[in-house]
C-alpha cells in the first residue's frame, strides 16, 4: 500500500473520532464572530514510530484564547508502530501488489499493439507484391502476342538465307531475284525494329559462350576454325529476350574439345 492511500485511511478515522471537539470549537468561533483557520498537521510522532495527525482549530487574530487543540491519541500512536522518527519510508515503486485489472489492461493493450504491427506489415507487404504484379503485367503484357511473331521472324531470315550471296545484288543478270531479296530484309528489318521498341530483342551468334539458361544445345561437334571449347559454333534458330527475360531459348550446336 503507497503512503497516500495510507495517510488518508488514517486521516479518515482521526477526523471521524474527532468530529465532536471540532464542531464544540466551530460553534465557539462563530458565536464569536470571528473566523477560524483550521491547521492540519502530519507530522512524525515522538512517542511513537508511526505518523501522528493533529488537528487544531485557531482563530485568526493574534491575542483571541484558542478555542480547541487536539493531539495525537493513543490509537494514532498504536497505528504508527514500527516505524521510527525520521526512519526511511518504502515506496512501492516497482508495481508490486498492484491492482490485477491494470496488469490485465496493459496485457491487452501489448497485444493490441502487437496485431497493429503485424496488420501494417503484411498491408506493405501487399501493396508491395501487388505493385510487382502490375509492373510485371505491365512488362510482360505481349509475351504470348510475341511469341506468335517469332516464327515470322524465323521464315524471314529462312528466305534470306534462301538467296545465294552472290544473287543478292546482282541486278543486271538477277534484277527480279535482287529487288526480292532487297524487300524481304527492309520486311525483316522492320519486324526487327518493332520487336526492339516493345522489349523484344534477338541473340544467339556464333562466338558467344555457351549458356545453359540462354541456349539449347543440340549437339557438340569439333570446330577445326578456331572457336573455343564450351562455345556457339552453330546457330540453328535464334533466341528471344523480352525486357531482359528469355521467352524463347537459341538452339545452338556447341563446340566440344577435340
């Protein structure tokens, strides 16, 4: 129990022993006319080891004979025992015995709190993965209209490949087979262009390291002209990479060490 709830209990029970004295002194006073000051004293009893309460009702003119004047009872000294004069007083300052309903309060609000937390962290978490969705969406939204593209691509450079390079500007022997060849490559070209405006590009030539996430490697053979072990050697279909993405992978054939 803190010393306030204390000091009040016991002021209660003085106040009620002494209500008589106080009110023979009151009627006193008034029929004096002259106004009282009541004084309330807590003071360290002398005779005892608790806290005496005196309660004395003076008027408030020097010279005028006090009316009443109570001090500490017997019952007050016998209350106060086991504490000394001037002795250091224990406050409860680390909650014990405190009221359950409050530990049970803050208990519930710990745990209100800690649901508040975990809700805000999985809203961000949801907003996050929803803006990752629409920004994949947002880039990957022509992938299969893509894809159905590509083979027009592949018969584009299939004809290319068709036309023997000494035909290709042979306009005066082969002018029909030249301006052929010469539309086919601006169709490819534009096809090209289109591609690469909307993320899509080509890769796959000869030289580059082989990759397993990049190429499919059909066979391995051994190249006499110089192209390293673990190498492209070969380029059968070209591979496609929309916004840095592999939709479609390059079948190659890699060289192997001899």
């Amino acid at each position: 129990m803190s010393i306030r709830s204390q000091s009040l209990r016991m002021a209660r029970a003085l106040a009620k022993e002494l209500q008589p004295s106080s009110q023979r002194s009151v009627s006193s006073a008034w029929r004096q006319h002259r106004p009282l000051v009541t004084n309330y004293c807590i003071s360290p009893s002398t005779r005892s080891s608790g806290f005496a309460f005196n309660f004395s009702t003076k008027q408030s003119h020097k010279g005028d004979i006090p009316v009443a004047e109570d001090g500490p009872t017997d019952k007050d000294a016998s209350e106060g025992e086991g504490l000394e004069a001037g002795a250091d007083i224990d406050v409860d300052v680390d909650g014990a015995g405190e009221d359950p309903k409050i530990a049970q309060l803050e208990s519930q609000i710990k745990d209100l709190k800690d649901n508040l937390l975990r809700s805000l962290a999985e809203q961000e978490n949801t907003r996050r993965i929803a803006a990752r969705d629409v920004a994949n969406a947002k880039s990957f939204a022509i992938a299969s209209f893509a894809k159905s593209l590509l083979d027009t691509s592949d018969n584009l450079s299939r004809a290319l490949d068709a036309v023997p390079p000494e035909m290709r500007d042979d306009r005066e022997n082969h002018p029909i087979l030249a301006n052929l060849y010469e539309g086919i490559c601006m169709t490819d070209d534009g096809l090209t262009k289109a591609f690469e405006k909307n993320g899509l590009s080509k890769f796959g030539t000869r030289g580059e390291k082989f990759d397993p996430n990049m190429h499919d490697a059909l066979f391995e053979y051994p190249d006499p002209t110089g192209v390293a072990p673990g190498h492209v050697g070969q380029v059968m279909k070209v591979g496609f990479m929309l916004n840095n993405r592999v939709i479609r992978p390059a079948e190659v054939g890699v060289v192997k060490a001899s």
